[in-house]
C-alpha cells in the first residue's frame, strides 16, 4: 500500500507493518526482461531488534537483504541471463514476541535499466580504404565487440570478428578493399552481465580509388622554368604496365630545359621516402634513364644533379 508519511523521494513508497505472527510475511513484486540494471532503495524498522527481516528474491534465487534498523540505502543488482524474470521484495517477520507486531519496511525509486543492444548509426568518413563507424553508448557497458564483414549475414569475409574495442562510441575501421561493399554490427558488453544481442547491420561501400592525376605517364604534370616548386601526392599512384624501374605508386612530371647546362632535382620536404628518376624520352617504353636516387636529400628525400640540352624535355618520376 502506498503512502506518503515515510518517502525517501517525497513521493508515496511501497510498504508494510504489523505483521501479526511469526513466519508471517507482506511482499510486492514487479517483472521485468533481463538483462540489466537494477537499483532500489529500502528502509527497515525493528520495533524488538532483529525480529523482521527484508528480502530481496529473483524468481526463487536470493539477492540482498537487511536484518537490523537501516534508514533509506539504495542497492543495486545486475540481473543477468535473458527473459522475463520476477522480482519480489519480502517482508518475513522472525519472532512472535508482541512488540514485532510494529516492524515495519518501505521501498521507494525502485528503476530498472535494460541492457540493450546498441544501435549502429550509418557510417561516416568513407574513403577507398576505410569508414567510421559509431553507435550512441549503451547504459552499463564497459566495452564494445565489433564485426566488419563483406558477407551481409556474418558468415565469410571476416575484416573484424567480434574484435574488442575498449568503451568506445566510435571505431575507425582501415585497410579496406576500394569500391567494395561492407557490412558492420557490434555488441555491447558488461563485466558482469556478459555480451548484449547484436545490434542492426549497417552497410557501407567503399569508394574507388582516386588516382593521382599525374598517374600516368601520358597525363605528366608540365613544369617550366628554372627554378620553383610543385606540391603533388602519389597516395593511391600506380605502375603502368611497361613503365621501368620497378615502380609501385609512381607519379610523373615534364619538365622543358629553359638551358644548357646542370640542374637540380629535389623531393625536399616530402613526407615519405621518396625515389626520383629522370628519363630523357617521348613514350613510356622508349625511355633512357639519366638518373636514380633515393636518400641523398634531407631526411629521407632524394636528390638529383644532370646535365640538359635547351629545349629537351625531361621525365622526372618521383615514387615511394
């Protein structure tokens, strides 16, 4: 029965005195679908000390209990497994001296948090190479287990399998395959409850690559001068077939001799080690190298000196 004279919130609170003899009992219960959190606050009376115990039960398994005065304490309780469970809170009266006739118990803010999937949100930051995945945080977890996948049901294709991540609410997911469909759920975990069910799959394609637009030997970027330089990136690069000097993501410039005489190349500043080539020659397979060199710059960059005629028209390939 609900009343207001003793509340821990100001608001009614369950409750029940005057057990009439012993073994006795008034109880009230409520159901609710594990997981999750519990939490509570009860209070005890003793008129006679130590005559009425408060019980806590889950279905028939005991949780906590008070056997002694005790003002407004609030309890928590993980309750673990799946499905609905009954929870029942007992007053049990444990002697049948008179003065326990005035035992009493109330309970208040009884709250009850379910340990939820998460939900996976559409991924963001999606290259040739990778994707961000994030999901809004799960009440009680202490950690997320991530799956990336190329097949929709989780079943080959693995990138990530259950992969722990620590208590996140986002993932950088890397190394991917370009324009290549993915597929990404996560569970949620709690050290005492264990693992959540999966949340919603989320799909996501990986862009093509975009290749540098000085890739090809055909599309070499014109330099003119004589002296200056050119800002330019050989990420996602590639090797034509035929072109020489084994390269792997290689980009290419031309550059028109204003003079004879000796000039210098040089990948100074770079943020990589670079490799510099420079070929006399007007197709990809009809080139002569003039020269190679790989760490002679500062730092990890290269650096080239050759002889030029006016008017000739250099390759210069800077890889890495």
């Amino acid at each position: 029965v609900g009343q207001s004279a003793t509340t821990q919130d100001g608001v009614d609170a369950a409750s029940a005195t005057g057990l009439a003899a012993y073994n006795h009992e008034a109880w009230v219960e409520t159901t609710i679908t594990a997981p999750g959190t519990l939490t509570w606050r009860w209070k005890l009376q003793n008129t006679s000390g130590g005559s009425s115990y408060l019980y806590l039960y889950a279905g028939t398994s005991y949780v906590d209990s008070v056997s002694s005065t005790t003002d407004w304490t609030q309890r928590t309780f993980v309750v673990g497994g799946t499905g609905e469970k009954k929870l029942r809170w007992r007053l049990v009266r444990n002697t049948s001296t008179a003065a326990a006739s005035g035992d009493a118990a109330f309970l208040d803010t009884v709250s009850f948090t379910p340990f939820i999937a998460p939900v996976a949100q559409a991924a963001t930051a999606v290259t040739a190479r990778g994707f961000t995945a994030a999901w809004p945080a799960v009440s009680g977890a202490t950690g997320y287990y991530l799956d990336v996948a190329t097949s929709a049901d989780f079943t080959t294709g693995f990138v990530l399998n259950s992969s722990s991540l620590g208590n996140v609410i986002s993932y950088v997911v890397s190394n991917l395959t370009p324009a290549t469909t993915y597929h990404y759920r996560l569970r949620a975990y709690h050290s005492s409850i264990g693992y959540s069910a999966y949340s919603n799959a989320v799909t996501v394609t990986t862009t093509a690559i975009a290749r540098p637009p000085n890739d090809d030997f055909a599309n070499a970027e014109s330099l003119t001068g004589t002296s200056g330089s050119v800002t330019g990136t050989n990420v996602d690069g590639t090797a034509e077939t035929g072109e020489p000097g084994g390269a792997a993501r290689s980009i290419w410039y031309a550059w028109t001799a204003p003079a004879t005489g000796r000039w210098q190349f040089n990948t100074d500043g770079s943020s990589f080690d670079t490799l510099l080539r420079i070929y006399s020659g007007s197709s990809l397979t009809g080139l002569t190298l003039i020269g190679s060199d790989d760490d002679s710059g500062a730092g990890n960059a290269s650096l080239l000196n050759f002889n030029t005629t006016t008017g000739a028209v250099y390759r210069i390939v800077i890889d890495g």
